[in-house]
C-alpha cells in the first residue's frame, strides 16, 4: 500500500485510467464475446440440424452463372437475370412430373448459397410444362 | 581507521564498450588504487550495482569521471547554457552538456582540465603542445603558463600510427597558419604505452616528445585529491573533500548528517531537483528524453495501460467478428425457414388442385396466394384449398365440359 503513495502522479494517473477502462471497457466486452461465442455455437448447431441434405455442402456466395449452371444440373431451361437492388430474377421451366425435383431444389437454395428467396413466386403452367419465376436476393 | 571515516575516489570511464572502475583510498600523503574491473556494456546494471555498494561501503567518497566526448573547447569565458568548467583565470573548457546518463556521478572532468593539471608546473612563457591520448582521441592544447592559446580534440579511430603522427602534424602547421608560432615542445600524455606511436611522431614533428604515462584512474584520483583542483569539475555543486585524519570512530548521528548532506549532493538529486520544477507536460516530455534504466520504469509505469487496451482491443475486434458471423448465421438460417416455407406451400397448393386441375397462374408466399386455373371438379379443390386458407375467396366461373375456371385469394 505504501508503494501506491511512492509513485508519481503520472504514474496514479495511469493507474488509475487502466482501471476504469478495465471496468468500463474491457470485462463488458470480454463478457459479451463469450456470451456471443455461446450463441454462435448454439446457432450453428440449429442450423446443422435444420439442414437435412444427406451430404451438407458448405454454403458459397451467390454467382449468377456458377448458380445457372447448377441449376441446370437439375432443369433443362434455367434463366438467370440480374434486376435493380441487388437482386435476380430466376425462371425455371421443367415438366409438371419435376414439380417434386423442383420443391427440393427450392428448398435447398438457401442451404447451397448465400440468398434469400424472396415471397412471391409465380407459377404458370401450360399443358404438361410448368414455368416458376422467382427473385432471389444475395446477402 | 573505519571504511566510514576514510575518504575514497571512485573513478570510471567508459571506453568503446567496456566500463573501467577503480577505487583509491585517498590519504594526505596520496592515494592508493585498488584493481581495475571491467564490465561490459551489456552488464552496466552490475557496474551501477558495483559502484552502489562502495558508496555504501565508504560513505565519505566521490565519484570521478572523465568526459571523452569530442565537442570540447577550451574558451576564455564561460557560458551559462552549457557545460562549463574553470581549468584557471579566465580560462574555460566547454561541452554541450553533462553526459554522465544514470551513473551516479559528483566529479567529472575534461581531459584538458586534466592535462593543464598534469603540466601546469613545467609550463613556461614558451609555447608548448600538450597531447593527451585517450579513448582514441588527440586531446591538443597549445599552451604558456598563463594562457591556453588554443585547443583541438582529433579522432583517431582507424588511422595508423603513421596517420595519426600526420595529423598532428598539420594542427601544428594550422595552428602556425593562425598564430605565426611554432610549440617549442611536445608534451604527451598516455593512458597506456605507445612506442609506435612516439616514433612516428617524433620522425613526422622532429621535435623533442616527452612522453609521460598514467593512467585515466590515477588522473582522476588526483583531480578528486582535493579540494582546490577538484573545484575544476564541470559539476560545481559538490561536498567538500574530507581526507581524514586516524580519528575513531564518530557517533551514528554524526555520521548519519554527513550522510544526509553527501545524498543531497549528487548527480541523482540534482537531476531530480531539476525535473521536480516543471510542470506535467514537461514531465511527459521527460519520459521520452530519459534513457536505460529510466526508460525500462517509464515502460513498466505504462504497462498497465497498454495491456488493458491490447486486451480490450482484442475482444473488441473478437466479439465484432462473431457478431458479424452470428448476424449471417441468423440470415442463413431465416432463409432457410422462408425457402422451406414456400416449397411447402407450393407442395400444397400442386396437391390441392390435383390432377384434375390446371393453374393458369399462381403467386405463392408466406403471406398468402393469388391463383386462377382451370379444374373438372370444383368442389374437392374447394374443400382442399379452405382447409389451407380459410379466409381465402373464392371466385369461380363455369365452363363448358364440366370445367370450371377458379380463381382463388388468400392473405395468410
């Protein structure tokens, strides 16, 4: 205790600055990492329950063509246009026995690539062939 | 006679990277040296240390040391914003500063206060060259009895024998240039043996060199032997040289006044006496002008801050990126809920109409759907689509075959 009185004001000064940012600063965001660690693990673990996929592939960032070309693994027409606010509109034409196929693949979209699938599909069919347009919105 | 009562000199210099210490026990008849030790550069904490223990040892002592730096002069006045100390009558060496650093230090000496000391009673009203040859450094004055004419400080750090003899060489004829003298004779004084040097100076000068030899210790155990040459230190505030007689010893509270008066006396508390008188910034100013020692307690005074902000930065930039990583994962996994969502919807919607039925048109969401199609058999699709969506309305038109065209609209 004696020392603290020995030392200069500048050195209190520090000493004292060190200690209010310690409880100011310092052990909050400590605290509120490890609180957010937890959370993160928890998240993740939801989302690893929620994807269901027989072999989960790790999520990428959307790419118009790299996403036409794989969605023209599963569907014949696939067109993938970009329009304003950083979105796409994406048309799909496959035949109404597909209509299983495609439930799937809508389903899977978010799991494959980093988009939102907004509200507002449209289907038409004609005959036998069904066409479903859908805006698909990278974040 | 006790180590308390007994006057001793603690003499050092530093010369390329080794410290040099010595101690003289100084009595009237003259002192007597101790071993030199030598510490390097890199041990200058013990050589403190050293230095610590013989204060403590010998209380009534003092602490010499020779300046070697090169931008001396000799002048005939003083200044008051430098270094200065009073070799005789109006005549005075400078340098910029007292460079002694943290080593405690109550006497310190010019090696031309030193060599006029040396020489002062062979000179005469002819003019002689005094050289002192120390740290590698020429030391010249041109010197009478009266009066130092002039000084050089010549660096001989990589030259010969040879060249160094030339270089002296040319002072004489510089100062020749100035004054129209010649010296009548060289005086030179070495810390330590030359005999290469000596002959190629008396070959390049052809004049008469004695040479004399002490070393730096000896010198300075004699400038610090009392009271009247010692007054020549470039520090003047120092405590009166004490040679004591065989006496007994003194009670503790005599002792210990003399010891009060001795700590308020050196180099240390002077310094501190200085610094205590500016303010705060001046203080911060301080802290980057320190060195050694005093730099290692400034750094230990600001750890406790530095460590705080790398710890806090750290976290800081930890929690920002699992925030950020726990933001996409919450995006992701809504997306996800809301694609599923819709796929299902979907799903309902197809099984709903069945394979009786045919959309012309169907806009699905969350929210609900807007469809128009064409069904044989309304009723089961009616029933499948109110069980979905039991506000939704209905609009429905006949048509020939048994066909109905719908349309159907629900908000969710």
């Amino acid at each position: 205790m004696s020392s603290i009185f020995k030392m200069s004001i500048v050195t209190k000064i520090f000493l004292l600055f060190s200690i209010v940012i310690l409880f100011l600063w310092v052990i909050p965001t400590t605290t509120s990492y490890y609180k957010n660690r937890n959370r993160y693990n928890q998240e993740k673990e939801k989302l690893e329950k929620l994807d269901t996929r027989e072999v989960p592939k790790d999520i990428k960032h959307f790419h118009s063509e790299v996403f036409t070309t794989y969605a023209k693994s599963f569907f014949d027409e696939v067109s993938v246009v970009s329009i304003p606010n950083n979105k796409y509109r994406v048309t799909i034409s496959f035949p109404i026995e597909s209509l299983s196929k495609f439930y799937s693949f809508l389903q899977n979209i978010s799991l494959d690539y980093k988009v939102i699938v907004e509200d507002n599909i449209i289907f038409r069919q004609k005959d036998k062939n069904i066409s479903v347009e859908m805006r698909l919105k990278p974040y | 006679m006790s180590n308390k009562r007994q006057y001793i000199t603690i003499t050092y210099y530093k010369e390329r990277e080794f410290y040099f210490l010595n101690y003289a026990i100084q009595t009237k008849d003259g002192f007597i040296p101790k071993d030199i030790e030598q510490f390097h550069e890199s041990d200058k904490i013990k050589f403190i240390e050293k230095i610590r223990k013989l204060q403590a040892e010998y209380p009534n002592h003092h602490i010499v040391s020779i300046s070697l730096v090169a931008n001396q002069i000799v002048a005939q006045k003083s200044s008051p914003n430098r270094a200065t100390a009073k070799i005789f009558k109006d005549t005075y060496v400078i340098q910029d500063d007292i460079d002694v650093g943290d080593i405690p230090t109550t006497l310190y000496f010019s090696p031309f206060t030193i060599l006029y000391e040396h020489y002062k009673n062979i000179l005469d009203d002819k003019l002689t060259l005094i050289i002192g040859y120390f740290d590698r450094k020429l030391f010249m004055m041109f010197v009478t009895e009266n009066k130092i004419h002039q000084s050089w400080i010549i660096g001989t750090r990589g030259l010969t024998e040879k060249q160094i003899a030339e270089r002296v060489y040319k002072s004489i004829q510089a100062y020749y240039k100035i004054s129209y003298s010649f010296a009548d004779h060289i005086e030179m004084l070495v810390a330590e043996e030359n005999p290469k040097l000596l002959k190629f100076l008396r070959e390049e000068l052809s004049l008469h060199i004695e040479l004399s030899q002490s070393n730096i210790h000896n010198l300075l155990h004699h400038m610090a032997s009392n009271q009247e040459i010692a007054k020549s230190s470039y520090i003047k505030s120092f405590k009166k040289i004490d040679i004591a007689q065989n006496i007994e010893e003194k009670d503790e509270t005599k002792e210990s006044s003399i010891k009060k008066v001795r700590e308020r006396h050196n180099l240390e508390d002077i310094k501190i006496d200085e610094s205590s008188k500016k303010g705060i910034i001046n203080r911060f100013k301080l802290f980057f002008s320190k060195k050694d020692d005093e730099t290692a307690s400034i750094l230990a005074t600001m750890l406790p801050i530095l460590l705080v902000l790398v710890v806090g930065t750290f976290f800081h930039i930890k929690n920002s990126e699992i925030s950020s990583k726990i933001n996409l994962l919450d995006t992701e996994i809504n997306s996800y809920k809301n694609s599923v969502a819709l796929s299902s919807i979907s799903k309902n919607i197809f099984q709903a109409i069945g394979k009786n039925g045919q959309i012309r048109r169907a806009t699905i969401s969350t929210d609900g759907v807007d469809l128009t199609g064409i069904v044989w058999g309304i009723e089961p699709l009616k029933m499948s689509l109110k069980k979905l969506y039991r506000d939704g309305k209905f609009t429905i038109k006949p048509l020939k075959n048994f066909r109905t065209e719908f349309s159907f609209i629900s908000k969710g």
